[in-house]
C-alpha cells in the first residue's frame, strides 16, 4: 500500500507481519545479498526492477554489515531454489531469520513506473484480508524520510581498526561510520591504509587528534540536512588541513561542510548501471548508487566557498544531479556513488587510489 492510495496484491515472501517505510527501487539485476545489507537502506522498503530474484542463494561472506537492514523487500519473481556453490541458505530463510517481511508476485515493473511519475514515497507491507483503509491510515502516519536522522542508528557503537593489507600500514585514515559498508575500509585496507573506524557522532577534535593521514566520511541512511555535528566534525578536519575523501552520504556531509545545501531527489538514483561524467576528463564510468538525496551546486565554473573555491567534478548522465565535489584549495573530495561497487561495477575503484595519492602529497 503506496501512501498516495495505490495497492499491489501478491504472495508472502520473508516474513510475515507488517513492514512500513520509504518505497524506492533498485536497478541492480545483480547484488540483491549487498543491497539487503547496506546499510543505507535503513528504514526503506526496495522494490527490485529485476524480475527474477535469489536465484544465487545467500551465503555469510558477501554481506555489507551484519545483518539485513531494509525494512521490507518487494520482488516479482523469486527463485524457488537456490543454485550456487558459494550459497549456504535461501534468500527467503535469510529474510525469515531476520524478521524481514517481503512479498512477491507483484508487478514491480508497473510499481517502479508508478513511483518515477510520483516519486519515492512512504507504503506498507500488510495482510490482503485486513482493512486496506486502516493500512493506509498506518502508512500515512509512518515517519517520512525527509528529516530523518537515521546514521547514528546504523553506526558502529564502538571504535575498531581494520589492519592494512599490505602488512606495515602505510597511511592511517579515520573513517567516520555513518552507515558504512563493509567492502569501503576493505578498500581502503587493500591500498595500506590502517583503517580507524569511528562511530557517526564522533567529534572534529577526536578526528583531529588520531592524527591521520586521511579523513573518510561514509555512506548512510537518513536526511543529511540533520547531520550538524557531522558537519561541524568536518570542518574541525578542514579547518586542521587533514585530507577528505568522501562517498554517498558522506559526499553530501563534505557538501555542508562547504556550504552547499543539499535537497530529495523526486526517487533517487539506486542500482548498479548509473552513467557518470568526470568534468575533468569527459571519461564516462558507470557507476553504483544508492541515494535519496544530493547536493545542490553549479555544474559549471567554480563556486568560492569559506574553504577556497570547489568546483563539481562529476555529473549522472541520466539527470544532471551533481555527483561529486573537487576542492581547489584544500585537500578534499567526494563522490556520490559508490568507488568500492560491491558487487560492482568497478569503473571508479580507482578514486580509492586517488585518495592514497592525495595523503601521499600532504603528509
């Protein structure tokens, strides 16, 4: 139940209960494990475009965080068996064991149109046989995305380190946990960064004070225009001149941070085939997204900022949103999809590289 009034009939699948959070929809034909346990889905129901879903099964080493954090799942198809050597349970065991209720047999492709034309909006997932008015009514009173401060819910509760691949650590980045996933400080790891993860509240002055070579803000769930101690933890590390890669969520924080405001997308950018230009280079990289929001900036020229001057570096093809930032004065940057691409692409693994580069020249 869409809370415009609209309504799709199928199975049970997961589950079973009620489900309440954003609809939004995912273009992945691939991944379903990853987007299940990104953590930036938190509190949002995925509809699934690819009509033929768990065919790969599950299994306990592709997870992007501990457990499943969407709040329902909505599929057209799934698969009745789960066929691959690295599978260890059924998508629907999985989505049973963590209390997630889904349903399929609906027609996602008329569903994903519907929510294009309307936008992303809040729906249910409930009984058939039960009043669709009071369903409705529970929708309707459902909390909105738009102000939700969700990162500290996903965030880490306690700080850990994650050991450099390459045995003698050769930098050492603070990664601010706003909904990490687990792929990102693996990232980061295999390039020999020593990877100090730190929960979303965590102040400048701790930041500042671990003395890193390199500051990494995440993605997360939530409105960034609630992320005021993130903000001003930013401008602490701007501020002490400590470089800044930023990603997703983080992206839009370093945004903030700038000076730019940041507004919802009528239904966001979600899957793995989103067409991005790099301004600089007119390379084009398809891309991994998964955002509701983005940053408000001028496409062309160069904005002066209280940090010196930012220009936009890359641009979707699809729409025009602004997709990353380049400062020209102080040593920061960010992107708003997604470098570490698990389960892919991998076009822009590369901005991992560049980060490396940039703690390189300022240490």
């Amino acid at each position: 139940m869409l809370e415009d009034g609209r309504s799709f009939v199928g199975e049970a699948f997961g589950a079973s209960g009620e489900a309440f959070g954003e609809a939004v929809f995912a273009t992945g034909m691939t991944g379903y494990q990853e987007t299940l346990t990104d953590p930036s889905y938190h509190r949002q129901i995925v509809v699934m475009t690819a009509p033929h879903i768990g065919n790969t099964g599950m299994n306990d080493d592709d997870n992007e965080s501990e457990k499943i954090h969407v709040a329902g799942f909505v599929v057209r198809d799934p698969s009745r068996i789960a066929s691959n050597w690295r599978a260890q349970r059924t998508l629907d065991e999985d989505l049973r064991a963590a209390g997630v209720v889904g349903i399929s047999g609906v027609d996602t492709r008329a569903l994903t149109r519907h929510l294009r034309e309307r936008g992303a909006m809040r729906c249910g997932i409930g009984a058939a046989s039960d009043d669709e008015g009071k369903l409705l009514e529970r929708v309707r009173a459902s909390p909105s995305m738009v102000g939700a401060d969700l990162a500290p819910q996903v965030s880490t509760e306690r700080p850990y380190v994650v050991a450099a691949g390459t045995g003698e650590p050769l930098f050492r980045v603070a990664a601010l946990d706003l909904g990490m996933k687990r792929s990102i400080p693996a990232s980061l790891a295999a390039l020999g960064c020593e990877v100090h993860v730190l929960p979303a509240r965590t102040g400048g002055d701790v930041l500042v004070g671990l003395a890193p070579d390199g500051v990494f803000l995440s993605n997360g769930p939530g409105d960034p225009a609630t992320a005021d101690h993130e903000v001003a933890a930013v401008r602490a590390v701007l501020d002490a001149g400590i470089p800044v890669f930023g990603i997703c969520f983080g992206n839009q924080v370093l945004a903030r941070a700038l000076g730019f405001d940041t507004y919802k997308l009528a239904y966001g950018h979600r899957g793995l085939n989103q067409p991005v230009a790099d301004a600089a280079t007119g390379r084009i990289a398809v891309t991994s997204h998964n955002h509701g929001f983005a940053v408000r900036a001028p496409l062309e020229g160069v904005t002066e900022t209280p940090y010196g001057r930012v220009e936009v570096s890359h641009v979707s093809l699809n729409d025009g949103v602004v997709e990353g930032l380049a400062c020209l004065d102080v040593p920061a940057f960010s992107v708003q999809f997604h470098p570490e691409a698990a389960p892919g692409p991998h076009d822009a693994q590369d901005l991992f590289g560049r980060f490396r580069d940039l703690m390189a020249a300022y240490r």
